[in-house]
C-alpha cells in the first residue's frame, strides 16, 4: 500500500488466514480515513436482532413488517452500544459524515424515525458499533497480508446478499477468495 493512499469508500475484505473472530471472513465499508485513524462498519454480520428490535428500544413506533424485519449488523467491536446507519442517497439528516457525494453514515435518532415512517433512504445497513484501526496498526495489518481492498459498489453494500458479500467483493478483484492462502511464499 502506498503512503498516504485513502481507504475511504473502499471494501475492506479479510483474508481466508484472518483468524479474529470479529473479522474472519468479513467485509467492512471504510467511511473514513485520515491521520486519526481508519474507521468502517462491517456490513456482512446480521447480527440477532432486527429493526424493530432496536425501534421498540428507541420507543419509535412501526408497523410495517417489511421495515422491522430488516437485519441489523455488528457493524465491528468498538462501541457496540452506538447505532450506524451506512446509506444512499445521504439525505439530510442531523448527524451525517458524508463518504461519497451518494453515500452518507448517520448517527442520529432522526434517520431511524424517517426509516420507520417509510421516509428514508432508498438504500440502509443499520449496525451497533464499528470498526476502527490506528493508520500504523492498517498499513501493518495490510502488509501483513491480513486484508484486500476494493472500491465498494452500492450494488455490493446494498443489494448483494449477506452471505455472499465476502467472495463477492474479492471477486470484484479477479479473485476467488477460497482459493487464496494467507501464507507468504518464498521462492
């Protein structure tokens, strides 16, 4: 990796070797990075709760079905206790980092009322907490051959199922992740 290359709007994709248990075989949307770090939501692990789940505990009511059975992800280990939502357009909500001119990660209460009420984004991942690295601890991890990145696509955020989002987004690389090692060669 070169210095000072971003890693904003990129897919983190964990290598088959990654063995931590809140990243094996994880994919996570990196919303920022900068000289303070490199923070991103993980966007394939539901976890066992749904939208409603997490509604009914922020007293927001909702009836329609379709809405409270979305998933809700682990979004990383930091701060489980916080709620994310990675979404497209960005809209205008209260608490906002724009990542892309399409892509937003909002923290406030309001986007998860406008979602209730049928008024939010067209496209949303919901998580508890994120992902953050220190920028040495990411370069290492990288050089370590512990990650691949690619550009992300909302078609991979939003639309691809869960469970194929990993070989999905490698495959975005030319690469059938299931066939990688993770073990350097030497000739």
């Amino acid at each position: 990796m070169q210095e000072n290359s971003s890693l904003t709007n990129q897919l983190l994709i964990a290598m088959p070797n990654l063995e931590d248990p809140n990243f094996s075989h994880s994919v996570t949307y990196i919303c920022e990075d900068n000289d303070e770090g490199v923070m991103g939501i993980t966007i394939n692990r539901p976890l066992e709760l749904d939208l409603g789940d997490i509604l009914d505990h922020m007293s927001i009511t909702c009836t329609d079905p379709d809405v409270r059975s979305r998933p809700v992800y682990m979004g990383g280990p930091i701060a489980l206790e916080r709620g994310f939502v990675l979404h497209a357009p960005h809209g205008g909500w209260e608490s906002t980092l724009e990542v892309t001119d399409r892509i937003g990660l909002t923290t406030s209460k309001d986007i998860l009322q406008a979602l209730a009420d049928g008024a939010g984004p067209k496209q949303a991942i919901v998580a508890l907490g994120y992902s953050g690295w220190s920028r040495e601890q990411m370069d290492r991890e990288i050089a370590e051959n512990s990650w691949l990145n690619v550009e992300a696509t909302e078609e991979i955020l939003f639309d691809q199922p869960i469970e194929e989002r990993w070989t999905t987004a490698a495959s975005q690389l030319g690469i059938d992740i299931n066939l990688l090692s993770g073990e350097a060669g030497h000739a």
